[in-house]
C-alpha cells in the first residue's frame, strides 16, 4: 500500500529536458506541490530506440523513482515514453496516478472544416500504436500528414533554441513540403515546443498545438480524484535530476522553465 500523503513530490520524467514544457503548465496549475523533474539523459534519445527498449527503461526508472523519492504520482512528460510504457505500468500500479502526455490531434482536428494536419514527432512515436489509434479516430475529421524529425529532440538537448544549427535543421527538414498548405500544426514531443517560435517562421500565422496543458490539468484532476492534491497553501518546490554526467542540466532546465 502505498503512503498517501499530499506532500510527496510527482515525478515528471522525460528522456531529457523536453519535458519541461510540460513542468511548466504543472507548475501554473499546481504551485503548491513539490515537483521532481528526472531527465534520463544516460538513455537518450528514446525516438530512435525499439518499443520494449524504451517500456523497460522507463518502468526501471519508475520503479527508482517511488524507492528513492517516495513519489506520489508520474507525469511521462515524453510522447514516446507514454505510448511504450503507461499501460504497463498503470497495471503496475493501479493506486498511483500516472499520466501521459498525447499528441493535441483532437484538438487540431476539430480547429476548422476538415484541415490539413502536420504532424512532427519522432520516428517511433509515429509508428506506435497508442499515436496510430489517434489518428485513425479522427481521421473523417482531418488530413493528416504524418513528419518524423530523426535528430531534432537532440539539437534541442544541446541547447540550440533559436541559432543557425536549427534553422539549418527546420529549413532541410521543411523542404519536402514545400507547396503544402497546412491548417494546423501538432508537437508530438515535449521538446518541440521550445522551439516553436522557431516553427512558426516556417509557417507563420498558422495555430501550433502541443499536449502540455492538457497533460497538466489532467494531472490536476487524477491527483483530486485520488485525494493527493496539496493544499496547504505553500509554494512547491522543484528538484531536478539527470541519469547522465551533466553540470549543465540544472541551468538549461531552469533557461527552459523561465523562457
């Protein structure tokens, strides 16, 4: 049986720093819960790995995390993480919430009269099963055009936001679809949206969606639903945590949460 006190911390767990995107709506929605954000840096990039590889280190590291932390509830703030590994391990652990992050294809599906959707992602998230029922749910409501970005959660790793390394980057990758008109644009990685002022230049004046709210508020309704919820009126506190030996996790992770 699990402990029940409000006051542990919730995992947010993602290969890296991408899911700071996510951190931050939680931390909006949620201001009075202690947050421990845990990049797994030692095992990135997950986009390129197989599915079982990716369940099995990500159930390892949970399984570290409620050891070590005594955690109260996982966000997978990783699209390719939630779709390999939330339903094991909800199975696991049937009294814990645990919340995964989903590409916002609903959302960009219903945005106009059957639009034309781009969808970026990496590699495996677009062939998994959890992304592929999603987009065959919708699929009389949207065109989709499905675009994996082998390389790009890495560049972004690496800190390059906004510079010539990306737009370099966005320019060959945008390339093939050039004389495509898109009405709406899907982030199917925690990492895009940092650099989705840098898309929006490629495609200006066209509404870019990602998971990251949505993710958050559901975080917000598990934890009242379970009676988890702090409310004690204080002000959270985040601790952050790497796989990998890296002095400069704690500084990009705090450029991202205040970008």
């Amino acid at each position: 049986m699990l402990n029940s006190s409000a006051e542990r911390p919730i995992a947010v767990i993602d290969s890296g720093v991408g899911g700071i995107s996510v951190l931050k709506e939680l931390t909006v929605l949620l201001p009075e819960e202690d947050f421990l954000f845990f990049g797994d840096e030692a095992n990135a990039p997950y986009g390129t790995k197989s599915r079982t590889d990716v369940c099995s280190i990500t159930v390892n590291n949970v399984k570290k995390l409620i050891v070590d932390y005594n955690i109260k509830a996982v966000v997978i703030a990783c699209n390719t993480a939630t779709g390999a590994s939330v339903g094991v391990l909800r199975n696991m652990y049937p009294e814990m919430p645990i919340i995964g992050i989903e590409p916002e294809i609903k959302t960009a599906a219903f945005s106009s009269e059957h639009p034309t959707v781009l969808i970026m992602a990496t590699p495996l998230t677009l062939s998994q099963p959890k992304f592929l029922y999603l987009k065959n749910k919708y699929r009389k409501k949207a065109d989709f055009r499905l675009l994996p970005c082998p390389g790009l959660m890495e560049l972004i790793e690496e800190g390059h936001l906004n510079d010539k390394s990306l737009k370099d980057y966005l320019e060959k990758l945008f390339n093939s679809l050039r004389g495509n008109k898109f009405d709406a644009i899907v982030l199917g990685c925690t990492h895009y949206p940092h650099i989705k002022n840098s898309i929006s230049e490629f495609f200006p004046g066209i509404p870019i969606y990602d998971g990251c709210r949505g993710t958050a508020a559901e975080t917000r309704r598990k934890l009242e639903e379970s009676g988890l919820a702090e409310h004690s009126g204080r002000t959270g506190k985040i601790h952050f945590l790497t796989t990998a030996n890296n002095p400069k996790f704690c500084k990009i992770c705090h450029t991202l949460l205040n970008m």
